[in-house]
C-alpha cells in the first residue's frame, strides 16, 4: 500500500456499561482535539443499531477518521495517544476492532461522496481463512453481485487493513427499510453462504451517523 495516499481508520468501541455520559463527554474532548491536527482530512461518528450473530449489550459506537497519508495517521497518533484526553476517552469503551484501511483496487474512495444523514451503512472486518485466498474475489463477485440487486443498495467498498491485511467492506444503503429488506432477502440465497464458509468475521455492525 502506499504512504503518501490517504488511509482511512476506523474503530469500533464498545461503551463500558455504566459509563455512556462519560463516553461521550470524553469523545466530544478527544475528537476536538483531533480535528485540530494537521493531515485529518475528515471524521465520522455512527451509532451501531444492528450487529451478528449476537447482539450489543451496550451502546457500540464507530468513529472513522480520514488522514492525508500514513505517515500524518501516525504522527497524529504519536502526538495524541498518549495525552490525557485520550486516556480519558479510552477507559469508557472496549476495542471491538481498529483497523487502518487502504481502498483494495487502489481508488481515492471518499465516503462523503457516497453517504449522507439518512442513509445505512455496514462495515464488516473479516479475514480468509487459511487455504482459501484463491476464492476470495470469485465468491465475493457472487456475492455482491446480489447485494448490488437489492432496492436500495448505494454502494459497497473494499479495503485492507494496513496492520493485518484483512479485508474489510463498506456498504451504504438508502435507508433502514432498504437495509432491513436487504439483510432478509440475502439471508436465503446461496451466493452469501458460500462466501461467508471462506471467511472469519472479526467485527460487523450496521450504522447510521451518530446525533450524539
């Protein structure tokens, strides 16, 4: 992957029970100050309304955050993981994952310009097992190829994680009809069984942008 292009990092956090004021005084600090620093091109925060096989006993937040390059995401990262409004801000959640992402086929992918308040959208972290890498991209075609043709679909990304290499998807849908139709009619076709057999799901949640 390249340093110089943007990259692009999420993470999952799962709020400590009990502590759902204190996460989001603490976000509110820490996330100003990020925005602050130079080389943040842009940043989200969604809300978790759905996740599998389990649900969430607590809130699930996912922030992502848009750096310049690689050598930016970590400057940044040196500068401010060890402040005290980081320390603050961790000790109220749980990492469900963290992952820093580069577009898989090597596009400039901007969320922005695919999403909006309305809108849903998935963010899987999963990775191939071992023996099965040479299948990934044709049952992945398969599969997506069926997503794209349910009502609503915007769009679905791919990226890999500069830190593991696993794959991780993004996918928007017009709104929470749309993805809840959508998640019931992929459910029964054989084209997402067969792809889900090749993976481990690390994380997924579906989203819509935090009011929080």
């Amino acid at each position: 992957m390249e340093s110089k292009k943007p990259v692009m990092e999420i993470a999952i956090r799962k709020v400590k029970a009990g502590q759902e004021n204190e996460f989001i005084a603490a976000r509110s600090v820490f996330i100003g100050k990020l925005k602050e620093q130079s080389g943040v091109e842009k940043d989200w925060e969604f809300k978790s309304f759905f996740t599998m096989p389990e649900p969430d006993d607590t809130d699930v937040f996912v922030g992502m955050t848009r750096y310049e390059s690689t050598d930016a995401m970590q400057a940044i990262a040196n500068k401010l993981m060890q402040s005290p409004e980081a320390g603050a801000f961790f000790r109220t959640f749980d990492m469900k994952a963290f992952v820093a992402l580069q577009s898989a086929d090597s596009g400039n992918f901007k969320l922005e310009d695919h999403i909006k308040a309305s809108n849903v959208l998935e963010v899987a972290v999963r990775s191939v097992q071992p023996g099965k890498e040479g299948e990934f991209d044709e049952k992945r075609n398969a599969f997506f190829d069926v997503i794209a043709q349910q009502a609503g679909y915007l769009f679905d990304q791919e990226f890999i994680d500069l830190q593991t290499g696993d794959r991780v998807v993004l996918i928007g849908w017009q709104s929470m009809e749309d993805f809840q139709k959508g998640v019931r009619a992929l459910q029964t076709k054989p084209q997402m069984s067969d792809f889900f057999e090749i993976l481990n799901v690390r994380a997924y949640q579906a989203l819509t942008l935090s009011a929080d």
